[in-house]
C-alpha cells in the first residue's frame, strides 16, 4: 500500500472538513450581522421601489419605472425579486437582507467548485500551512465581512443577484466541453445579472475571452459560441454609449478612470488605508503577468482568471459613469467592496496555483505578497464590519425620528434620506404609511387592540 498516498487523502479529507466547517461559520456570522444591522427601512433608492409596488398591487406595473434606466442600472430582475419579498414580509425588510444572504452563497458555492479551490495545480501539494492559508483566504473573500454593507440594505439584493449570475456564467464558460445548452443557460444568467445591476456587463467581455482561451478545441469551433456573447456587448456597448454621449456628461481623461479604478479594486481589501489601494492593485495586477504565463494552458486557472478579469473590467466601467461627476476617490465607497472583492477571490485563486508550481526559492517570494494581501484583507473586514454596525445605528435613530415627527418631518432629514428632495421623499413616506410598512408599522401595532 502506498502510504503516502493514503496519507495525502487523509489531508485533503481533514482540510474539505475544515474548509466547510469555515465556509459555515462565516456565512452564520453573515446572516447574523445582516439581520441584527439590517437598515430598518426603506431609505434612499429603496424608496423607489414603492411606487414599482404600487403600480404592481393595481395592475400598472408596465407605467412605473419597472422597465426604466435607474442610475445607470436596469434593475428590472432585482426589482422581480423585491416585489416578491416585500408582498410577502410586508414591508419588513429582514426578507431582503435574507435573499441577498442566499445568493451571496450560491456566489461562493458555485466558487467552491471552481477547479483547484480545494487542490493544487498538476498533481503537486503546497506545503501544509501555505494550503491552510490560501484555504482560508478562498473562503474569506467568497464571503467576505465586506458585503454587509450591500447585504444590510435591502435594495442592494440588485448586487447579490448579479454575483449570482457572475459565478454562474464564469463556472459553465470554464467547464468541459462546451455545450450549446450550457452556452445558452450561462447567457440567460448573464442577462439576470446584467438586468439587475448594470455592472454585469463585464460578463460579456469576460465571456467572450473565456471562450476564446480555452484549449483543446481549434479557434473556429470557439467562434460561434462566441458569437451571442459578442451581440450582446454590442448591445450594451451601444446603451452605454447612448448614456454616456449626452450634453451633459462630461467624459473624465483616461488616467483619472485609471485611479478610479485601481482605487476601487485595491479599496476592497484596503478601505481603512485608502493611500495604499492603488498601489496594491498594482502589485496583484503585475503578479499576475508572470502567474498566467505560467498558468495558460491549465484549465483550473481559467475560472479564477475569469473572476479577476470581470472585476478588473466592472471597476473600468464604473470609472468610466462615475469619476467625472465624483472625482477619484468617490470609488472608496463601501458597497464597492462587494465587486472589488471578486478581483481579490480570483487573484489568489491563481496564486494558489501558480505557487504550486513554482520552486521553493519563487514561491517563498509570492507567499510574502499573498500574506500582505490577507492582512490587508482581514484588517479590512473588521473595519468594514464597524462601518456596518454605525450606519445600522444611524439608520435606526432616522426611522424612529421619522416615526415620531411625521408628517412634520425636519426638512434637512426628508433631504438626507432622499437625495436633497424633501418634497419627493415626504410622499414616499406618505406611501410607506399608507402601506403600514416600517416605521409605520410599529404605530399600527400600538393601535392595535
């Protein structure tokens, strides 16, 4: 008997056990902070929604702005979801942060069975403490502490339905073989994703070299499956454009979208200490250069590629609408970190490959960047995770003034919950209380025999 065979399976058996037994502790330790900081309700954007509600409870679903251009986004498959969650918790908006819950594990489940998420690369083992390491690291960023401040805001289940769809499309793009009815459901999840937040449409790029760079097939058999994933960057390319072209959006120069961007993917793991994002970024980006040199032909890296691929293009996009009106460092804003964490997934994921392949001599070297990034990363999730616990008190002091002023509702807060327009904000409040949502529904509980 080959000992040392029955050896390493006994490892890897001990290391899936613990793997699973973080993923599962980490996604508790999510679903608890949600619910105990959920924003308790409908604030800013989610104010939005109620109109879309409205129209949905008597029939006039198609003259509400279901189908319109909201920021930028089409949410229309998100807004799906919200008109069910909130029918059904009546307003209560623990139901949204549930949902979005739920996706964010069918995100890191689908990663889970990414090919080297548990193994390394061409038969080869890293030592024990640089698996453990990288092991913990996969399942940090799959669901990483950085999410709660999408994952508290019931409006966000936009971002967790369109990670959904990213995982979806990047794990059957990457699988063997290439099957049109695979094709055919990865674009149906890519038009979920894009149709609920516009950021999706990285996907279809990222699609198309996925496509491209698989091996074992010859170019001209990879070309029409190609092809839908090509009509629909022109599609969106063409409403980009068609956005972006009017009188008065003024373009931002090429290298403030640059920073915007490397701002944006470094502030994933670096909020706390927003000088050293960029500079991050551009490590992981030129480690990235010699790893997939190494890495082109292995199949199991094509899926992590994907993933730091669409990040990387979703941060350019986002420069692209939003550093003119807002300036660089608008792309430290909190809720990014749930984009910006996939580049940081993918990017160690391709670590963990690379580092298997390389002599001790490199790879002692790449382990010293792969440490930083997890400090970096760690000491970010408890800052974020603080972050979350102030706007969730904050929040809650907001709905009990609103609760105990309206309708005489201090001007400056209607302005603060609803982007300065306190005339538009003080009708959505007339709505939520004629509805009996929160944080009407305590009164109607109080009135109650």
């Amino acid at each position: 008997m080959d000992t040392n065979h029955v050896g390493s399976d006994v490892i890897g058996l001990a290391q899936v056990k613990i793997r699973a037994v973080l993923f599962a502790l980490l996604a508790a330790a999510l679903l608890l902070m949600t619910l105990a900081w959920q924003i308790p309700m409908m604030l800013w954007d989610h104010l939005d929604l109620l109109p879309i509600y409205r129209g949905w409870l008597d029939g006039s679903l198609s003259g509400t702005g279901f189908w319109d251009i909201h920021g930028g986004h089409i949410h229309t498959s998100a807004y799906a979801v919200l008109l069910a969650t909130t029918w059904l918790a009546n307003g209560q908006v623990w139901l949204d942060g549930v949902v979005s819950w739920a996706l964010l594990l069918v995100f890191a489940a689908l990663v889970a069975r990414f090919p080297g998420a548990t193994d390394c690369a061409a038969g080869q083992r890293l030592p024990r403490a640089q698996q453990g390491l990288f092991m913990a690291a996969i399942v940090l960023m799959s669901l990483y502490p950085g999410h709660l401040a999408n994952l508290q805001w019931g409006w966000q289940v936009a971002v967790f339905l369109c990670l959904a769809g990213v995982a979806t499309v990047i794990w059957l793009l990457t699988r063997q073989p290439l099957h049109w009815r695979i094709n055919l459901v990865a674009l149906a999840a890519a038009l979920v994703a894009i149709t609920s937040f516009a950021t999706g449409i990285a996907l279809a790029p990222t699609a198309l070299l996925l496509i491209l760079l698989r091996a074992g097939a010859p170019l001209r058999q990879r070309l029409l499956p190609a092809l839908p994933w090509l009509a629909l960057l022109a599609v969106a390319g063409w409403q980009a454009l068609a956005i972006t072209g009017r009188a008065d959006i003024v373009p931002a120069s090429p290298m403030a979208v640059l920073v915007y961007a490397l701002n944006m993917i470094g502030g994933g793991i670096s909020r706390f200490a927003t000088d050293a994002a960029p500079w991050l970024t551009l490590l992981a980006l030129a480690l990235m250069v010699p790893a997939w040199c190494r890495l082109r032909r292995l199949s199991q890296a094509l899926p992590w590629l994907g993933l730091a691929v669409f990040a990387v293009l979703a941060a350019l996009a986002i420069a692209g609408g939003r550093t003119a009106t807002y300036g660089t460092d608008h792309a430290f804003v909190t809720r990014y970190a749930s984009f910006a964490s996939v580049f940081w997934l993918g990017w160690l994921g391709l670590m963990r490959l690379w580092c298997a392949q390389l002599a001790p001599q490199g790879r002692r070297a790449v382990m010293v960047a792969v440490t930083v990034v997890v400090v970096f990363a760690s000491v970010n999730a408890l800052h974020l995770i603080s972050k979350a616990s102030r706007l969730s008190a904050r929040t809650e002091i907001v709905a009990a003034t609103i609760r105990d002023q309206f309708p005489a509702v201090d001007p400056t807060l209607l302005a603060e919950i609803y982007f300065q327009q306190p005339e538009v904000a003080l009708a959505r409040l007339r709505m939520l209380q004629q509805l009996g949502f929160p944080p009407f529904d305590e009164q109607d509980r109080q009135s109650s025999p």
